[in-house]
C-alpha cells in the first residue's frame, strides 16, 4: 500500500466514523437538554461517569484542560445540581467531584440509547471482526493520550 493510498483509505474510515457519530447526533438525543451545555461541561460530566468521582486536577489532566477551568465548569454544574463537590478525605485540601444520583440516571440512558442506536451497525460484524476492531480503537485511543 502506497502512502497515498493509506491516506486515501484513512480519510474513508475518519468519514465513516463522522457519519455513524452524525447519523446518532442527527436523531436529537442527547443528555441535558434542559441545561443547554457546551462541550466543556458535557466533557466533564461524562468523564464522572467513568467513575466514582474525581478530584479537580484529576478531571484537568484527563480533559487536557487548566484546574481553573474545570473549577469555574464544577461550579456552574454544582449551581444546576449536576454535581456534588466534597472534601477528599485523604487529601483534605482537594475535593472530590462526582455525579449526582439525577445527573448519573441521565448519562446512564443516554449512553444506553447510544449503544442501541449504534451497535446495529455493527451486527454483520463476527466476534472476532469485533474484538480486532476493539484493539484497533484502542489502540488509537491510548496513543492520542485521551482520557
């Protein structure tokens, strides 16, 4: 394969994952509708989902932004009832953010109907198709650094 040609071929995968992600975007759903939140807030909370909370430079290293700004997006979150900020008891001069019970429920179906509306997609895919496509997008994943 020539180093056209595996441009060529890279463009068409980055094209067909735009469609499959716009196809789902397209059909309106999304979580938080009624807090009209830009992708700065929405990247926080979903990187809470992934656990049972972080502190505030935990939530900055992993989103690739300042503690500040995720400060002034906990804050604002915290004003809407999103999210819960406490006093980490191992280090009491950090706090630990999380989901509240409300906001996780929310992602929780979001990420559900997600799942149901892409994973028909890939049902002509055997097991094995599907777990080399895993390691394929994992590994692009832990390479581009992103949490």
């Amino acid at each position: 394969m020539t180093t056209d040609e595996r441009e060529a071929s890279l463009h068409r995968v980055v094209a067909r994952i735009g469609v499959v992600t716009r196809d789902f975007a397209a059909s309106g759903a999304y979580p938080f509708k009624a807090y009209d939140l830009g992708r700065g807030p929405m990247n926080l909370l979903f990187a809470l989902s992934q656990s049972d909370g972080a502190s505030v430079s935990e939530l900055a290293d992993g989103l690739r932004v300042t503690s500040s700004a995720v400060s002034q997006t906990v804050d604002a979150l915290r004003a809407v009832g999103l999210v819960t900020s406490e006093t980490n008891p191992s280090d009491r001069r950090s706090r630990i953010i999380r989901l509240t019970d409300d906001a996780r429920v929310e992602v929780d179906q979001f990420q559900r109907a997600y799942f149901d509306g892409i994973a028909p997609r890939f049902d002509a895919l055997s097991v094995a198709e599907i777990v080399e496509l895993d390691r394929i997008l994992s590994f692009v994943h832990d390479r581009s650094g992103a949490p």
